[in-house]
C-alpha cells in the first residue's frame, strides 16, 4: 500500500497535493466580530441554527507540512495563501461551535487540505493590506492605523472589510465561539454507495497568538449566483481586530455520521 | 437531510460547489498519443503497472450540470474551464484501464468535481490555440495547421505541446486503452478512522465526437518539486489529434476498496 | 538604430512587448447600445462632451502582428486577450467621434498595444460566454440565447451584462458614432519635458463583420475606487447584439496636440 | 486642461491608472550578483554594451502615490505588487549605468508606471519566500535560512532564484553600477510622426536600507518565445542578498534623445 495522504499517488510520494499533518500556520488576519439577522439560518443545514453571531475574516498564511518546509524556497506558492471566510456560532445537538458557511482560498492544496478537513472551501480573489517597515506611513500596527481587503469570486464581490486600529486587546471574541464544527460530504456517486454527511471537530493541538489589536470595523457584504453570501444581513458590527497566530494541526475528531438516502441513482 | 450534492449546504442549495449530476461536456482537445520508458511506474501505485502507452492533451471545456445551464450567461466562469492531463494505459487485475496519475484544471468547481470522481486534479495555468472563423490564417482547422498549448504550475512548466494536422481520422487511440480508472482517497484524520482507497471507473453515458484531425505532435515534460512529470520520459511520439467531442457523465462504477493502516495516528 | 517596434530593444528583436502592425483583430462580442444621463460628461476631459449615447461591450480577440503568427501556436496568451469596454459618442471641435473612458483587458501586450493608440487599458479578470457546437443547448448563436459576461478589476465589479438574441440584422449603431477618438498622454517627467496629450485616430484599415444578432439586453454598472464607473447612470438600454468581427489596424491619425504646462516639477 | 497625470482623464481624476509622483516604494528584495558571459550583449540596443556584470531579483512592494496612500486599505492591489528583474552594468558614451532589459511585475499601474519612465515592465507570475514572525522555523532572517522565487511568463519559466544566507552586510554590489539607464519609446504610429527613442535616468531622491544579508545564490534562468533570457549565460555567481529598502521617486532626468526613420510607414 502506499505511504500517499492525498493522490496522485506515486513511488516517491512528491507530487501529492496535500502532505501528512502535522501543518504548521502562521497567519495574520483583519476580521470583523458582527452580529447577523436571524436571516443566517438559510446558510445552515437543517441540524444547526445559528442567533446570528458572527466573525468574518480575511487572512494571509504560510503554511506547511512537517515534510514540505522546503518549499518554502523552492516554491513558494505552495506553502502560502490567502483565505477570506464568512464564520458563524451555531448550536448543534444543544452545544455551542464555530461554523464556516464561506471559506475562500486562493491555492489549489489549501483548498484540497481544507475539504479533506470538512471546509467548503472555492478559489477566489483575495487581497488584503500589507505593512512595510521602511514606509513612512503604514509601517506598524498603531492607533489609527486602517487596513482593509476583500474576496471576490467569478462575477462577485463576496465581501469587502476594513478595521480601524484602536488599542491592543488580549483576547478574541471566537473564543466563545465554541469547538469548530466541519462536514464532510461524500455524496453518492454510484449503486449501491451511502451518501454521507459527517460531522467533524478539527483540533488546534498548538495555538499561539501575537499583538491582537482592536478597533472600529466597516462590512460590505456582496455574493452572487452561486454563493448566497447575499442572504446575511448584518444586524450590528460589534469590532473590528488585526492579529497574528501560530496554530498546528493533526487530526479531526468524528462528531457523528448522516447518511442520506436521496442521492440514491 | 438536506438534497446538496456538494458543499456548503444551505436551504436552497445554490452555494455548492457542484451540482448533481447528470453533467455536460463540450470539449475542444489537441493531444499526442505517445510511448514513455518504463520509468512511467514511478507515477503509478503499486496496485497497478504500464507498459509506458499514454496519451497527453490539453482541453478547453464547456461543462455544467443539468440544473446550472443559466450560469451559461449569469456567470461563464462556472461552466468554462481549462484541463491539461497526463494519461497512461494501466493494468489492474489483469484488465487495461486509462489511469491520469496528473491532471491540471483552472477553475475550482472542476476540481472538487474531479475530486469527487477519482481524478487527482491541482490547478495550473492553462493556455491552447483558439481559431477565429474571420481570420485571414487560422480560421478553421485545414492540413498543416499548427496547434500548441502548455500548463503551468507555480514555478514549473508541466508540459508544452504542438500539433501538426494531416488529414481528418476516424477515431483515437483511446479507445484501446479501456475503461477509466479513478482513485478516490479518504485519508484517515483521526481515531478510528479507515485510512481508504477506493477504484473506481467514472462512465460516459453519451459519447460523441466531432471531426477528429491527425497529424504530427511534439511534446515537451517538465515538471517541478511537486509534479513529477520529470520522472517520464518520452521513448515515441506516435501521432498528435485535434478533436471535439461532447459526452455526460452521471454515476462512477466502484471497483474495489483498499483499507490501509499505515495513516493511524 | 534599433527594429524593435517596442522595448526591450535586443538585437533580434524577438523580446518586444508589441511587434511591428499591420495588427489582426479576430473578435466576438457581446454589447450593448444605451442612453447614459449627462453625467457621463464627468468621464470625459474638458475637451469633449457627450450626449449620452453610449456602447458597452465584452469581447474575445485573436490578434496578433503579422510577424507573430507563429505564437498562435507557441504561445497562445500572446495572441489571445479579453476585452471589456464602456464607449461614448462625444463631440470633439463640433465634430462626432467614438471614444473609451474604460478599456480593461486580460493582457500586458494588448494593454501596451492600447497605450501606445491611446487607449487608456487596465487589467482586468473579464469573462464571457462561450458556445460549443456539441452541446445539446447553446451550441449556435439563435433567437431566445441569453450570452452574458463581466469585468472585473480589483475589489470592484465594473461592470455585468446580458444579451438576449432576438434576430440577425445587419449593422451596428456604432457606425453613426464617428471615428475612434484616442488620447495619448506623455506626462512630464523631467525638468523641460512638455506635458502633453496627442489626439489621435485609430484607423481600421480593413474592418468585416460575421453573423450580427439583435435582441435585449441588461447591464449592471458598478465601478470602485479607481474606475468611476458609478459616475455613470443609464437612462434607457436600446438593445443588445452578438457579432463577430475582423479587422486590421497599421496607424493612427494625429488629430491635435496639447500642451499642458500643469505638472512642471 | 485637466490635471490627470495619466489616462483615463477624467473630471475628479480618480480614475487615472498612475498618480503624479512622488511615488513611495517599500520592497523587500533576494536577489543575486552575477557575471553573465559577452552574449549578454544580445540583450542591448546598439548604443549600450556590457561586460556581464549583473544583477537578479525577485522583490515584493508596496508603493503608492503621495495622494493614494487610501488605497492601502481601500484596494491592498492597488499599492502591492512583485517584481523580478534582470539587470547589467552597462556603458553608454563611456560612462556606467545600470540597465534593466527585463522586469516583470503583477499590476497594471506598476507596469504603466514602469514604461512612463523607460522600464520594459511585463505581467508575469512572481513567487517568493515571505516569512512569518511566529512560525517555529522561517520566522526571521538568520543565518543559515534559505529564501527563494521564480518569475514565470506564459509558457516559460524566465528564472528562479534561491538565496542561502550568510551573514549581515553594509552594502549591495549595485552600488557601483552607476545610475539607473531607462529609455523611453515612442514608436511613430502615422505619417508625420517621429519614431523616438529617450534615454533617460530615473532618480530616487530619497533611498534608505533596512537590514542586509548577504550569502550564498543559485540562478536557474529559463526564458521562452517573446523573452530572450536564454540568450544570457551564468559565469560566476558572486553572491545573494535578501534585503528591505525605502525608496521615493519624483522624476527622471533626459540623456539623450534619439530620432529613427526605420518606422516609418
């Protein structure tokens, strides 16, 4: 058998999309803590429901595999990208989680690593501000300081954001959120085959964070034919924050199995 | 239970990333049909081997599910993309198949798409001559035109590759090589988990060709720290098509499941 | 002295941006003709005016320098490019013209190309339908087929559209707008450097159509920080059209020069 | 007259593709010193030579206008871009100067930029190392640390570059190339028209480095149909740097101007 985690699988294993966990995530992120109208319920499948709390995030990763540190100078397209991502607190079987409806990634293995894990994530057009040291303005965190960015997929604005530094905090509010809550989705694709929903936990077995900043925050939210991001109405944005974070990850733990019989041929 | 095929899964279902089957596809291909060396196994899990026959193309597809026609003008990027793809004649069990240890698209629904189905797909840029019927040279496919295309994948050309027509044919190679064979692949992610392979073969429930043109092709591989189309080598160029071709896809025929232990944690 | 049309100037001449013209044009559109209100007068300089009348278009091109046939072939994103466009009838020296405030388009060498006959392009991710003729719907152009597309730059959308075919017809009303209008702009950007703009005319020195189809059609505006697109207002859409074109272009016309003294350092 | 520096010209001016100078820049380079062999001449019009000393790199900015620092957080595309580069050391009328007959950069405005003061910018895929302070490894300049990148146009991958660092160093070996060498074309487009070549020498009135490294380098280049990069040949490469710079540009200063009649038509 081989030693592969994801295809295509061969001798050597070096042209595989994702490598074994653990992997590694540096990040830096603008988000913004926001409550939606209840109108978030149409972005839920019918065994969750959310009061509309959310957290939307842009971010910037580099991120690796144990084994793929070195592309971080032989390519480094494959160990860094950017995610835009649409969360929402949601109760499932009486517990609180922290749920993504909307992930955006801009790397094909981001997005491979991130459906093996139950993150529906697509590739979209993600950008965001970037400081630099030299510049005579814009060059650290500070009071004052506005940073920005936006995800757009095919013909959509999918959303703008913009967080105006106010003071450093030590915490963010996703820490109420709950465990995160993912899917897989295993569909039927023949006779005789389950057509499956299964529940899972991913688990941060490191998670670090550097300076969180908070502040004021502004949301423009877009969407179009096939990402009903349209559907959110926001109700109050409570922050706006800017921070870094370290986090490691290996495994997911099975919440529960659904299977379905309507996708039966 | 909700009725999305893929995710995310939401009340009416139009955010997922792709819809259920049946599936169209309109293609537009230049190929070469070719032998590699036998070092072509390196590409190739231990459950199957090659004598090195492969068939390479580039293809631009027009492709949408029964229930996404509409995005045809709401949004061309959902039903248009690029594929690039390395094939091999294989042998499983005794019995040919056509096996793609690489195949490259530009969109992200093509790939959970291809995903879903056993095909090992990574995005890459994507590029194929395109005619134009008012042209003065290059306005419909005649002998001794010359078309040439390429996929590139961060920092390394995948593969370039020209034709030269001849003379209208009757069919392709392909048609020897036997059914396709996929591979889906569930990596076990936590405790208690299968680590599965699972053999299938996707069916072309309609099948049609268009005219098919024969001539001449080079091939140039390249390959990058991960793709390793550097591990082919090219003993043979037999011939290079250019052809379209329409076929729809609805059900995969699961052929074996293979349960490892080696991905426990 | 050097050959090189454009730079890099090497000594084989082969690394240009843009060869030498007579230039080809291979071209299908999807356009709309429509009434804007007077506030399209804030996209022109003060030396032109408008009515309103206004031509909106997305189109695929195959062009190429009649020594750069050979890229079809070898490289095919140096011949293929797309191209969005927000075009105004204006008055220049009580006179009729046909002039771009917008031109966005998917290629460094058609934008080079366009700078260099005054048009001002930008890079845009523009997206258009696309026909296959196997398909079982949208394989011709017919009455009651919807097209549509979108440009895209940056965080904004700048503009969608949809056509609706209704019958085939035999001209466009782009022929009553006069000839093209361009602006070449040289800023100054040394001391005794003049500041100047060029009023020019690109001519078509060859120009046919294929198959034209009328109908409806529906345009959004939008527009961002950096193309005032909102500036615009639409008071009525006359209609929609599906065409396909060729033309070929080897000068343009010196119209006036302007010299400007404003941006002396 | 309207006080756009550049195209499009509008009323408010917003929607210009490049803001009147000064222009910021904060970049953050790896490159490499190197002596390419006497073929570099290849790559010069008549009027310059080198003996192949040269410089490559690969750098991410950040840059704006004095009146467009908004945009950092408005549109992050508007002020980020990459670059890759290959310059030489060149003599003209028996004086040094450093010469750029290839850069690439991934925006609009940096290209339009580019080419209002003499530099033949094209639209390539840029890639480099980029570090994150609480990764457990590549998290800040060391020795040891290994940094790389690539520029790929089209079907071509013109150079990858890998840096190994060393050591803290005060200086870069440009220091001694002699100011920068751009030319301006203005290729005549209608009778009447001059076909004019500026040399010109673009100026930084402000340049500040942040720290130095300096180490050891490898240099692939690669090059393809429409960039002649594999007409240069590696003797010796001397070192690689990775480095931060500030830099402010506020005009250029005119050699020479040089008229042709080759274009005439």
């Amino acid at each position: 058998m081989q030693k592969d985690f994801t295809l295509p699988s061969t001798k050597n294993g070096k042209s595989q999309i994702v490598f074994e966990p653990p992997w590694h995530y540096g990040a830096t992120y603008i988000s913004s803590h926001v409550k939606f109208d209840e109108s978030a319920n149409e972005l839920l499948p019918d065994f969750l429901t959310t009061d509309g709390e959310g957290f939307i995030y842009i971010a910037e990763f580099i991120s690796m595999s144990d084994s793929t540190w070195d592309y971080m100078y032989q390519d480094p397209d494959l160990v860094q990208y950017m995610e835009g991502a649409i969360g929402l607190k949601v109760i499932f079987e009486g517990k609180d989680y922290f749920y993504f409806p909307f992930m955006w990634v801009d790397k094909d293995w981001a997005l491979v690593r991130g459906w093996l894990d139950g993150f529906p994530k697509k590739i979209a057009k993600i950008s965001m501000s970037r400081l630099h040291p030299l510049l005579p303005k814009y060059n650290k965190p500070e009071k004052g300081l506005k940073l920005g960015g936006y995800v757009v997929r095919g013909g959509g604005v999918m959303f703008r954001l913009q967080v105006n530094l106010e003071e450093k905090t030590d915490s963010l509010p996703t820490k109420n959120f709950g465990s995160y809550l993912n899917i897989r989705r295993f569909p039927s694709r023949g006779n005789g085959e389950e057509d499956l929903y299964e529940l899972t936990s991913r688990v941060r077995d490191v998670s670090n964070y550097g300076e969180i900043w908070k502040g004021t925050a502004s949301v423009e939210l877009g969407g179009y034919v096939n990402d009903e991001v349209d559907l959110l109405k926001i109700k109050e944005v409570y922050a706006g924050y800017y921070y870094t974070s370290y986090f490691r990850v290996t495994e997911t733990k099975l919440l529960k199995k659904l299977v379905s019989k309507m996708n039966s041929f």
